[in-house]
C-alpha cells in the first residue's frame, strides 16, 4: 500500500517519469565497478541514451549519479525506475530533474519500487537527472534500472496531445487544438501552465479542466479563460473530489484567446510533487442567432434582427449584454426575453433587467 507520501511521488516525476514497456532492451551497465563515483556531478554526469535500459546503484553514503539525456525534437518523455523494494525505510531515492542550465525543474523524495508517472511534453535540447539516497545514511542497497523512453511530437495524436514546457507566461504559451483534449503537468505548487487558440468565426466556447486521479485535493487548481487583450473573461476552480469543473459555455467573436491553468499555491506546503490535469477547449461555429462576447457596451452591441430570436448567456453577475435592433419604416415595437429563473427569487438574487434606449439619444 502507498503511503500519501509515495502517492505524492506519482505526481512527482510526472512529466518526465512514466512506467514505460516493461519489456525495454537488456539494460547497459552505466555503474559497473570500475566507474562508480565517475558520475557524481552535472559536470561529469553519464549518457542516458533515449529508449535504452541502464542499470546503476548508490554504491555508499554520500553518493549520488547524474545522467545526462538529449531530446533531439520536441517531444514526450516517459521516464521509468525499477529498483527493488526491500523495506519501508532503506531503498528509496530522491529524484531531481534539470534544465542545461543546471536549474531544477521537478524534485521527489522517496521513490523506489516500481510506480507509474504521468507522462509530460518537453522542448528539444539537454536535460539532467540525478538519483540519491532519500536516507543519506543508509543508501539503497539493490540497483536500478532507468529507461528514458522518447515520442517525437509528430508521433502525437494531435499537435497538442500534450503539454510542452516551458509555458509558464502569455508569452510561450502552447498552441492548442480546439475540441482536442491536452495532459499537462504541475510539476510543484507554483507551477502555471498557458495555452492559446485562435477562431477565425464566431462561436460558443467552453474550457474543461479534468482531474482523472482526484489528486487536486491537495493543492485546488485554478482555470482561467483571457481574451486576446489578455483582460480575464472566465474563471473556475477544481477542488477535492471533483473529477472536472467547466467555464460555461458562451458566445464569442473570432479572436485569439488564452487559458492559465495553475495550482492554488500555499506557501506554507514545500510540495513539490507533480500532478497531471487533462485540458479541453470546445468550439461550436454559430450565426446571428447567438449572442458574440465582448457586447458589453452600446459601441459593441450584437446586431439583433428583427423577429429573430437570439440566445445569450449571462456569465456572472456583473455581466452586461447589449443588442442593436434596426427597423426600416415607423412600426410597433415589442420586445419579449424567455428565461429559466428559479420558482423562488429570495433565495437566488436579484432578477434580470431589460431596458430599451432610442438611437438617437444617451
């Protein structure tokens, strides 16, 4: 049984770590005996070649093996650790990940046995990992077997089908494939990922945030949907036994807009586990008929046809919608709003207001 703390694990890895095929190639022995204490530094860390099973082992205390990987394109990296589990107190490892820059990206502690990570998206070019004892004294005493098993992008089922770090701003935030679900990571409590699309029509739009594992109870995550002046439009939170949580769906003109996914920090919690989420925007091409975000004043008011019903939604409480209505020769005038309101408005709030302007005046 897995304690919370190696549960935390199977976050931790994530993005880089993933129990792999099981039945990989014969493992190289990157460890014998005559190279233990070569590799224990970023300096003079060994080659971890890419689909290729290594064998090593914390040969005393103190020791520590860094390896060096190379992603010659972007792509997804899964990761997996066999090491033979012993007890509850010896064998376990503290796991690190870097950047070429030698900045650590991701940390676990107490890692051992067998375990499956959730897989992440990294850009081209050289990373590092290094393996210690999680008990400095007692290092463990079998070895392990690594294997960095890589997908090139273009193997994805769509361009998005994963995250890719880093995208951590506006800035370098991932494209995403409409209506197409994403895994991200978070790889420690102040992790924020960003994505962006862009609609060439009008339509409804929606953002799902997935929990597949419920593992958010930790943290909560947060979703935020901009738009393309990156002035917020939606927001959600996912929080504990919850499997998904929903942006509801409303009506947009074309443009480019932006999603912020981010863990609800505590800066009293050194968590630095990782978790994987599974994000989805959904885009529905619509006409006249529905209402188009932003119309929120008269110079950006939906044109209205006459006769013709239009479908809008309210999206929070300080939402304003405006339509412009154009009649050609002096005529009656009504105007008519079908709504679902609660049989008791005590206890929902205030109802909705309609009011009517002439063009001609404020």
């Amino acid at each position: 049984m897995k304690t919370a703390k190696q549960k935390r694990f199977a976050a931790v890895f994530a993005g880089m770590l993933c129990i792999s095929c099981l039945n990989a190639p014969l493992a190289v022995d990157a460890e014998s005996a005559g190279t233990a204490g070569e590799n224990d530094t970023i300096a003079t860390a060994e080659e971890l070649p890419l689909n290729t099973a290594v064998s090593g082992d914390i040969s005393a205390k103190g020791d520590v093996d860094f390896y060096q990987f190379t992603l010659p394109e972007d792509g997804l990296l899964q990761v997996s650790m066999i090491a033979d589990w012993v007890s509850d107190f010896g064998d376990s490892y503290r796991i690190t990940f870097y950047d070429a820059d030698g900045n650590q990206i991701s940390q676990d502690d107490y890692v051992h046995s067998n375990t499956q990570f959730p897989a992440n998206g990294w850009t081209a070019g050289v990373y590092y990992l290094s393996l210690a004892p999680y008990y400095a004294d007692y290092p463990p005493a079998s070895t392990y077997t690594l294997t960095a098993n890589f997908t090139p992008k273009s193997q994805w089922e769509s361009d998005s089908a994963y995250e890719l770090e880093p995208n951590d701003s506006f800035s370098n935030a991932n494209a995403l494939t409409l209506s197409a679900p994403c895994r991200g990571v978070f790889h420690n409590y102040q992790d924020t990922d960003y994505y962006t699309f862009t609609t060439d029509l009008p339509g409804k739009l929606s953002v799902t945030l997935g929990d597949e594992t419920q593992s958010s109870g930790y943290l909560g995550w947060s979703l935020f949907l901009y738009n393309s002046d990156r002035e917020q439009i939606g927001k959600t939170e996912l929080t504990q036994g919850t499997a998904s949580v929903t942006i509801p769906e409303q009506g947009f003109d074309p443009g480019t807009f932006y999603i912020q996914v981010k863990t609800n920090a505590m800066t009293n919690v050194n968590w630095s586990g990782a978790e994987q989420y599974t994000l989805t925007a959904d885009f529905t091409p619509t006409d006249s008929t529905y209402e188009s975000e932003p119309n929120d004043s008269t110079s950006r008011a939906d044109v209205m046809l006459p006769n013709t019903p239009v479908s809008g939604k309210l999206s929070d409480e300080s939402d304003v919608d405006y339509y412009k209505v154009t009649l050609d020769s002096a005529a009656q005038f009504s105007l008519c709003l079908e709504h679902a309101l609660p049989d008791d408005l005590s206890s929902s709030g205030t109802p909705w207001t309609v009011t009517c302007y002439p063009f001609d005046e404020k």
